[in-house]
C-alpha cells in the first residue's frame, strides 16, 4: 500500500503537529511504527475535513480502522 506519509512530513501546509506524529512514525522502531502512523493518522483526521477513510489511505493505512 502507497503511503503519502513521507510527502506530507516534509509538507509546510500540513499541521506542524501533524508532521511531528508523523515524524515520530517513521523513526519508531518496526514494532511501534503501526502505532504511531495510526496516532498520526488520528492527529491528521482532527485538523482537517478529510474523513477517516481518505485519512487512513493517504497514510498507507489498511481500510477499515478508526482514526
């Protein structure tokens, strides 16, 4: 699955909140990098009007989750 989170991280019109979940996603260690995309992927839902759906996949995410 295509994630867009690596774009997004670098991206000044993403809440700098957001680029630092996202951040920490990609530097936690494979066990926690799940966990914190989906952290990242709640704080990304918050401060937009994506829904969860279009939130989960431009992360990468399986369909399905709660964000």
């Amino acid at each position: 699955m295509l994630s867009l989170a690596p774009i997004l991280m670098h991206s000044d019109a993403v809440p700098a909140e957001v680029r630092s979940a996202l951040r920490a996603a990609s530097e936690a260690p494979p066990d926690r990098r799940k966990v914190e995309l989906k952290l990242a992927a709640r704080a990304l839902y918050q401060v937009t009007d994506l829904d969860c759906a279009e939130v989960r996949e431009l992360l990468g995410l399986p369909e399905g989750g709660a964000c």
